[in-house]
C-alpha cells in the first residue's frame, strides 16, 4: 500500500475547501476500492471425433465339434484302434471290446429266426385245406417276429462292444490299453473337430449394438506371437449375464493350418465403430455434486455446460452433451471460475492435451 505524508503544518492549520479537495484526490487511491479483476484462463478448442476404438478382450478356444469317448458297456479291451494325435474319419473303429459271448448270443438268435421261419412257411404252405388252424399259423408268425427281436437286440449287444468315430476329427491320448478292464464311466480319449476353432470371449454391454454376426475378429495367442488369426463372430448369446453385465459371444477362425488346439487362450480384438462426438482435453472435464461437465467461455464469460465422459483416449475424453466442436473450454484456471463471469483468455492449448505438474 503507498502511504501519503502531508506536511505537518498544512494539517495543522484550517483547511479550506480546495485545500480538503486537493487532499482526498492526493490521497484517493489509497483508499478507494479496486474492481476484481478477471480471472485468467487457459483455453483449448474442443474438436470432432469419431468414437472408433478396437476393442481387445480375452477368449477362450473350443473345437467345432468336440467330445470325450465312453464305452456303452463295460468289459475288457480286446483292441486300441487309433495312436494319438491321429485324424480319423466318421464311423472309424476306435476300440474293441472282448465280445465272444455276444457273438454267440447272436448266432443263436440267428438260428432260432431260421427256424421260426421255416415253421411259418410250412403252416402258411397248408392256409386253406383245414390242415392246420388257423391259430396255430398266427402263433407261428409271433414266434418268428418275437426271435427276429431277439436276433436284432444280440446284434446290437455286439455292436456296443465296439467304440466308433461319431464324427472326423482328431484323438486325443488314450487313455486304455488291451487288457483293461473298464466301465461305462471310463474316459476312453478324446475327440475334436478342429478344421474351425471358436472362440469364445464377453464384452462389456455397452457395445452390444456395435457388434454384428459377421463381423470380422482378429485373435492372438501367445504360443505364436506376432501372428495374427483372423475370424469373424459366429454366435451371439440372446442374455446378458445380469452380474459381470456383460455378453458372451463367439467367432469363428479357420485352423487350416491345423496349429490351434482347443482350450487356448487368445487376445479378440474387435473394430468397433461408433457416432461423431465432441472431444475434449482430460484437464478440461470436471466434477460436481450435479455431475460432470466443463467451463466454456463464450463472448468473453464462463458458461458451465454438462458433458457426460464415453471414453478416454491419448489425453482427451469423448463427451455427450450440449458442448458444440470449435468451443473454447478451460484446461487451466478452473478453481476461480463462476457461472457468468467475465474471463480473460491468456494463453490457448489447442486441441493438444496438456499434463498435469
């Protein structure tokens, strides 16, 4: 504060009124009181942006087809039909059973159904000349028809102690060797169609409505780094899963190559692509009681407008609100700031971001 010293003999004598006039205006400006000045503030121009980002989630790899091999009757392994690893067709015989009974039980049955079949042709031979009733004919029919049912259950009882492909693919490790005595709950192998691997991944429910069937996917795996799978989705679950709220989805990758193996981890990344939005620099978002938003200054006063953040990325924020792109918003200089008050601009950032210090 400047200080003013008047002579002590002016102020001792009576002061006139040009005297005290002249002494208010020497004095004035120590005493009178300054406006507040304008707040400086540091400005960047929001921009344009369209809200496109890839999207990288883990998955989890599956066969097309897929299963694990049990006997439908227990029993002792007579034959191993496949080595590991080995591609085999639909229908190919993987296992054998000891089945020397059955076949047995079969060509009894055999033998009863030709036996059956002649007495009906024999009783069938005499229809009509009072020989035989006709009673005993009917009987002669069910016999056979009930040995016939019998012929087909021994054939199919053979027929379980062989384990067949139920469709191409590849065996896994065997788990059997002749000799073994096993049951219906003994895992024989495995095996697994892999001309296509899915992959099975989530996202989050936000992109649902980006994500279509047919859309292309790009997956890594570690196993082969720097190689990239690409695939498209296949699946979409009809549920969102009301706890983690996100939706499990499928894609298909061609393993021409045959190089994926069921149960691999993969990285899915999914182009996802989205609406014009306003972008604005992180420094520029702010918060509230009422939510969030940030200072504009428009025709030289601060103007609060609510922007809702969508996504960050390289220092600036996406924002859906009433904020237009070509405004100026203020990234530094936000603590003295008030609704409708004047600013003054002192520096502009750009549509660069700025760090924090």
């Amino acid at each position: 504060m400047r200080l003013i010293f008047c002579e002590a003999d002016t102020l001792l004598n009576p002061l006139s009124t040009r005297t005290l006039a002249a002494f208010l205006i020497a004095c004035g400006p120590t005493f009178a009181q300054t406006p507040a000045a304008a707040p400086p503030v540091i400005v960047a121009t929001s921009t344009q942006a369209q809200d496109d980002f890839v999207l990288t989630v883990p998955g989890s790899g599956t066969a097309r087809q897929s299963v694990v091999l049990f006997p439908a009757v227990p029993g002792e392994v007579a034959e191993v039909g496949f080595r590991p690893g080995q591609t085999v067709r639909a229908g190919q015989v993987l296992l054998r059973l000891e089945d020397r009974a059955q076949r047995l039980a079969a060509d009894l049955a055999s033998a009863r159904v030709d036996a059956a079949r002649a007495l009906t042709l024999r009783h069938e031979g005499t229809r009509g000349t009072g020989a035989v009733p006709e009673s005993v004919v009917d009987e002669a029919r069910a016999a056979l028809r009930l040995a016939e049912i019998e012929l087909a259950q021994a054939r199919e009882a053979v027929a379980d102690r062989v384990v067949r492909a139920p469709f191409g693919g590849v065996v896994g490790l065997a788990a059997v060797e002749r000799g073994d005595r096993i049951s219906t709950e003994t895992a024989l192998t495995t095996l697994d169609d892999r001309r296509v691997l899915f992959i099975d991944f989530e996202i989050p429910e936000p992109y649902l409505g980006r994500v279509k069937i047919g859309q292309a996917v790009v997956a890594a795996n570690p196993a082969y780094p720097g190689r990239a799978f690409k695939g498209r989705v296949a699946e979409i679950d009809s549920r969102i899963d009301p706890v983690s709220r996100n939706v499990r989805m499928r894609a298909a990758v061609p393993n021409t190559d045959d190089v994926l193996r069921p149960g691999m981890s993969f990285q899915v990344q999914l182009d996802l692509t989205g609406e014009a939005r306003v972008s604005v620099p992180e420094l520029a978002l702010q918060w509230d009681r009422d939510g969030p938003f940030v200072w504009v200054v428009r025709d030289d006063r601060s103007a609060r407008v609510p922007a809702r953040p969508l996504r960050r990325a390289e220092g600036r924020v996406l924002v859906d609100g009433e904020l237009k792109p070509g405004e100026s918003v203020v990234v530094e200089g936000v603590q003295r700031l008030r609704e409708g008050i004047a600013v003054r601009v002192i520096g502009n950032g750009g549509g660069a971001a700025r760090t924090r210090p």
